[in-house]
C-alpha cells in the first residue's frame, strides 16, 4: 500500500486530492497534516474525517521534528507538499508569514525527504512564479522564472530548493506548476469564491483595475487528478505545467457568474489595482498530456456552472467561512479602496 504524507489538506487543492484520493484509490493511506490557519477547514473534509485510509493531524511544516516523527510512525513512503500561504494579497501587506511558510517550510519538509530517504517529493508550485506575459505565448516548462509577488517569490525559491536538495542529495523530486484553480472547497478570498457570494448576498464585485486581466483556469478536481499522474508515473525530477485551456479575462468570469445568479451587472465595482499585478498567465500543457496521458476532463463553462452548484447548495458552509473577523478583514482590503 502506498503511504502518503499530504500537507496542506484541509485547505483548498489538498482537501479535493484528499477527497479523490480516498474516493478513487483502495490501496493508498494518506496522513493529512494542516497547520489549521485561516484557510485550513476541517469541514472540506466532510464525510472523510474517519475513513479507514485517513488519518488527520494538527501541525506546521516547519516542525521538523514532528514531520519526522509522522514519517517513521505512519511508515510514509512520499510527500505531496499542498501547504502554503498563497493569495497574493496577503503577500504584499504581509510577506514574511510567506517566507516562513512556502520557504522555510518546504526546506524542513526537503530535510526529512532527504534524512529519511523516501521515494518521491511533489511540490505543488505555480504559474506565478514564471511572472507575466504580454498577449501572445504560455508559459513552458523550461521558462524562466520572474515572479512579481513576494508571493510568486516565496514559491520560486521552494521550487529552486527542491531542484537543489535534487542535485545535491539525491531527493527524488517533480515540482507541478498549475494555473489558476476553481472548484468546491476554496476559500472566498480567491476571485470565483468571492464573487459568488458577494453577488449572493448582493453586495458589490471588486474587480482590480480594468478587469482585463487574463488567467487560465484550472477545474480543482483535473488539478488533482494530473498530481495523482505525476506522483504514479513521472520520472523523477521532470516538472510539468498543468492547465485547463481555459483563458479568461477577469471580466469574463464574473459576467458568467452574475449571468448565472441572475444578478445586475451593476453589482461590479472596479478598485484601485493591486500592486505590481500580472497582466496575463497562460499554461502550455502539453508535456504532461502528451507523456503522462492527462488532459483536463472540463470546459471552464461546465466548471463553473458544477462550481456555482456547489456553493448553492453548500451555503451553510460559506456562511461559516466568511463569518467574523475574516469578513470585516476583506471587506477593508477591496471594498474601501
């Protein structure tokens, strides 16, 4: 049976690789370790908190003592690195949280890969960390990285430490690089989450600058799967780009939205821009399509719409994600720009 160490799952992308994984595969045991912040929820976890293939526990990657401590106990074979700090935002007003968690974390995670010999080490990075392209071309795998953000840096210098404890120990290694996702689960700081329920509760839809800005986004369930291809079949030390085919503008995404909820489009309110914002991410794909056999299984307009479905009838949910301080926060982050 293989033995997995998933850090991060009960945030967004880890509680759906979780999710698939427990739902899909009978011969993997996953040991969940989440630190819990904000964004962590033991509620994404709903339905799997006891399952026989499940064991959750409370702790922070930078804890090496403790992550080794897990490896030996629960005989962990590979690590499948989810955790971090990830929304921009954040990054700009607080940017050494994101050094802490996404540098100094990967690197005590790298530490105990190396000194307990395991097989495999998948770092789930970003296409932020390549920075910005103009109107034309995607980002391939060999381009070279120019993050904008000290979010997008903070994930560069993971993916360069992991390419290092490569070369220098040996460590067995793939590092993802995936667009922008969507999907069930995700906390409504992130762009699809936020305006659904702000045009849910009629209230206004922050849209940074001209709304132009473009993104390829990625369904969250296809993310999962294409990690579950590269931790099964890739060789070691290949990094693979994984996109949905699905460029937007920022403005395309939130018409498709209110159009479905049936809102006025008059909800929109454009704010100051972010700082040093990326004006267009794209995703070439084809490596992993064509040498590991994944493809994304949905059109973003099928995506969004089971995405939509999802937050409807999971309203419970969001309500106790942005209740409190979380929505007094946000609200003077967009809001009163």
């Amino acid at each position: 049976m293989r033995r997995i160490l998933v850090t991060g799952g009960a945030g967004f992308i880890g509680s759906n690789f979780v999710r698939m994984v427990l739902s899909e595969q009978t011969d993997c045991f996953v040991v969940n370790f989440d630190k819990l912040t904000y964004a962590g929820n033991l509620e994404n976890l709903a339905g799997f908190e006891e399952h026989a293939n499940h064991k959750f526990i409370k702790g922070d990657i930078c804890d090496g003592e403790t992550v080794e401590k897990i490896i030996d106990e629960y005989k962990i074979d590979s690590i499948i690195n989810f955790a971090a700090e990830s929304h921009v935002d954040r990054s700009i007003t607080e940017p050494k949280v994101f050094i802490e968690a996404n540098v100094t974390g990967t690197l005590t995670l790298l530490e105990a890969v190396r000194d307990k010999k395991l097989e495999r080490f998948v770092q789930i990075s970003t296409d932020e960390v390549y920075g910005s392209l103009g109107t034309e071309g995607k980002f391939v795998e060999d381009t070279p990285l120019s993050p904008n953000s000290p979010y997008s840096a903070s994930k560069a210098a993971a993916d360069h430490l992991v390419k290092a404890f490569g070369h220098t120990w040996g460590v067995n290694y793939n590092i993802t690089r995936c667009s922008n996702n969507y999907g069930q689960y995700q906390f409504p700081e992130k762009m699809i989450p936020l305006m659904i329920n702000n045009a849910l509760s009629d209230k206004e839809l922050p849209i940074y600058g001209d709304g132009l800005y473009v993104r390829d986004w990625l369904y969250v369930y296809d993310h999962c799967t294409a990690i579950w291809k590269v931790l099964t079949e890739a060789p070691a030390g290949e990094i693979y780009n994984i996109g949905g085919c699905n460029e937007k503008t920022n403005m395309e995404v939130v018409k498709l939205i209110l159009g479905r909820l049936e809102k006025p489009e008059s909800l929109v309110k454009h704010v100051t821009d972010r700082l040093g914002h990326d004006r267009r991410y794209a995703i070439d794909a084809s490596k992993i399509i064509n040498d590991l056999g994944w493809k994304p299984s949905l059109s973003f307009e099928v995506g969004i719409n089971k995405t939509i479905d999802w937050y409807l009838e999971n309203e419970k949910w969001l309500s106790n994600v942005v209740s409190g301080d979380y929505q007094k926060y946000y609200d003077s982050m967009y809001l009163n720009r």
